[in-house]
C-alpha cells in the first residue's frame, strides 16, 4: 500500500486531447489531483465534425457535461443512407422522439474542437486539475509505489500513477503492450468543415445524410448549432502517411467519386482545401494495464470511424476508469485491471464491428445489393434493435 505522501501524488494523464481531458475532470471529481502532460504547446484539437450517439451522453450525464456539449452540438432528425450512383433512398432512421424514448438520450454531431474546448474549460474550473503544455512525454517509470513521466528533455514528474491518452500512435501503448505500429486500413479520409452560407440551399439538409459507392463513401452534416457544414469523403487508397491533418489532393479525391451522383459531386466542388488522414486501427488486446499504468482511448483501442464511436468509447473509459479508482484508491493496479475487465470486450466490440460496417458502406456489385435489401426492408424499430448494444448501454 502506498503511504500518504505517495497518496498525495496527481495522477499523471499523458494526452490532452478529448480522451485525456474527460479522464482528468472524471477523476477530479472523485476527489483525485491530476497533472495533464501535453506535448503540444497549447490545448488544441485539430479535426472537424464528430457524432455523439445515445452512450457518450448516458457518460456525460454521470460527470454533469450533457447540457454543456448539447449546448454547441447539433441534434438531426434522422440519418440516411442513399446509393452514390443512383441517389436512391437505402435507409433511414428517425432520431426524434421515438429515437429518445428506446435510448433515453439523443444522437448528435458537434465540432471536435467545441468538445474538447467543454472539457478543457471544465478542467480549468478543477481546482484539482493542472494543465501543461510542451511536456512531451517518452518513457516511464513505474517502482511498484509511483509512476514517473520521463520528458523528452530529461524531465521527471512523479505521479500516483500514470495514464496513457496518447493516441493511435502512443508511445505509452508501445512500452504496456508492444505491438508495433497501427493497422493500415487502405482507406483515408478527406474532411473539410463549410459555413453553412456556402452550402448550395438545395444541398444543405439537417440530417446525417450517408452516400454509399463502390469503394467510397460520402456524409454531410451540420456542425454549431447548425452554423458550419460537415464533409466528410473516404475512399480506398494504398497511400499512407502517419498523422491526420495532411493537405488532401483534389484530383485524387475526384478521380475516385467519378461517375457519383451531382448532389454529391457538386458538394465536393465547393472545397478549396481539403485534410486528409489516412484510416488505422488495432486488434483488439485483453489487457492495456501494467502495473500503476494504463491505456485510454485510442491507446488502448484504436478503431476505424465507421460507428464514429472514437470520442464516445473514450468518455466511456473515463467515468468507468475513475468509478473503478473510487473503489479502490489504495490499490490502483487492481483497480486499473477492473477498469480494463470492465471495457475490453465491448470496446473489442466496436472495433471489430466498425471494420464491417466499413465493408457495408464501401460494398460493391452484389454485396451492395444484397445490404440494399437488408437495410431496406427495416422498421425504425428494428434499426434501433441493430445498434441496442452499443446506444443502449456505456
């Protein structure tokens, strides 16, 4: 058992991104100090539109931020699924009020960057939490009592214990689990963010509106209280580049959506600049604890966006990551391995589901036909029982 000055010690958070900063203010809340070392030098989330569905808000709504993320989100009526080549209607799914009554909570998109800024500001009203900028972290240390952050530069901070957010590429993960680098998916992704006075009127729609080609995969939707305009543009390609926020080429994208419908075409148009990031994830692992330190997020188990469920499995983690510390503060590596039994299975889950509904979205020939009549003879109701697992729980 760690004595009381041991006791005293922050827990140390590596990441300050969306899964770094929820895990502090989780914690904060039970009472614990937190430091959180960000390699940057500032607290910034670079990205553009993400979905929230039912489980990050029943996870908000334990640590008090559901109002404050609902206040810059957007909240859809339905989604839609068409194909790319012929426009025709697959699926839809109302959001609205018999979407609330299944799920208990609402469904909607916000800008990565209005997030993270609702969890960062909660975090500085914290007077337990301690935000540092340029501390790029390399290595730890862990004597059983404490764990040490090793900086790049040769700094030590000494924590409690120490808790890698750091990403797909985590440098935490490589030490706890040594599984070399990411899966390369052969997908990437362009995204760009419009004001919503340069979306054409007959194009701008308020719901998540998904189409469907062969090999590619096209959504929009609206961001900031419906102020900002999400394009989102993914297609199979064998270029591969570490990172997320590259300058996209625009002949590559259109040379992939050739032939695709004009609603889609003439939305692609409008972009000057595109970001691209290129698709990776992991398998699934049973075990991201060592010790005084643990994985979150990304870090623990990276998953491809097709359930866009990233920000949302990380919230998870955070509430039930710091429900397990409550319960056992004075045995953290137990409770670490209560937090990890608590969530591999579903995160797992979802990792392996999001590569399959890739294949869903991406299908070709006769797959697309065969998930055409599958998804076009569903009720609301039973759409809602496909996706129960994962918004009906967190």
């Amino acid at each position: 058992m760690a004595g009381l000055n041991d006791q005293d010690l922050p827990f140390l958070i590596v990441g300050g991104g969306i899964g770094g900063l929820v895990t502090a203010y989780a914690l904060a809340l039970k009472g614990f100090p937190v430091r959180v070392l960000e390699q940057s030098d500032d607290f910034r989330e670079i990205g553009a539109g993400i979905q929230l569905g039912p489980n990050i808000f029943m996870a908000l709504d334990k640590i008090g931020l559901k109002d404050a993320i609902l206040a810059d989100a957007w909240v859809p009526p339905h989604q839609e699924m068409r194909d790319a080549l012929t426009g025709k209607l697959i699926t839809e799914v109302p959001l609205n009020e018999e979407f609330i009554r299944r799920f208990k909570q609402p469904y909607a998109v916000t800008h990565r960057h209005d997030i993270h800024a609702t969890f960062l500001k909660a975090c500085q009203g914290s007077g337990l939490i301690t935000l540092e900028t340029s501390r790029e972290v390399a290595d730890f240390e862990d004597d059983g009592k404490t764990a040490t952050a090793v900086l790049k530069n040769g700094g030590r901070i000494k924590g409690r214990a120490l808790i890698g957010c750091d990403g797909l590429w985590s440098k935490i993960r490589g030490r706890v689990v040594g599984d070399g680098k990411p899966r390369v998916s052969g997908h990437i992704a362009y995204r760009a963010v419009l004001k919503k006075e340069d979306v054409p009127a007959d194009l701008w729609q308020p719901g998540v509106i998904l189409w469907a080609g062969p090999r590619t995969h096209f959504v929009h939707y609206p961001l900031r209280r419906g102020e900002l305009y999400n394009l989102v543009a993914v297609f199979h390609s064998d270029h591969y580049s570490e990172g997320w926020d590259s300058e996209g080429d625009k002949q590559l994208l259109f040379d992939h959506f050739k032939g695709q419908r004009p609603e889609v075409l003439r939305m692609l148009e409008r972009i000057e600049t595109w970001r691209y990031w290129v698709l990776c994830d992991r398998e699934p692992i049973k075990n991201w604890s060592k010790g005084r330190v643990t994985l979150l997020g990304d870090a623990a188990h990276p998953m491809l966006q097709y359930l866009a469920q990233g920000a949302c499995q990380a919230t998870e983690d955070a509430v039930w990551l710091a429900e397990k510390v409550a319960e056992q503060p004075d045995d953290l590596p137990a409770a670490f391995q209560a937090y990890q039994q608590q969530r591999y299975l579903r995160t797992a889950r979802v990792q392996i589901m999001a590569r399959i509904y890739g294949e869903f979205y991406h299908a070709r020939g006769p797959a697309a036909e065969l998930r055409d009549m599958m998804l076009s003879a569903r009720t609301p109701s039973q759409s809602f029982d496909g996706i129960a697992w994962l918004y009906g729980s967190m």
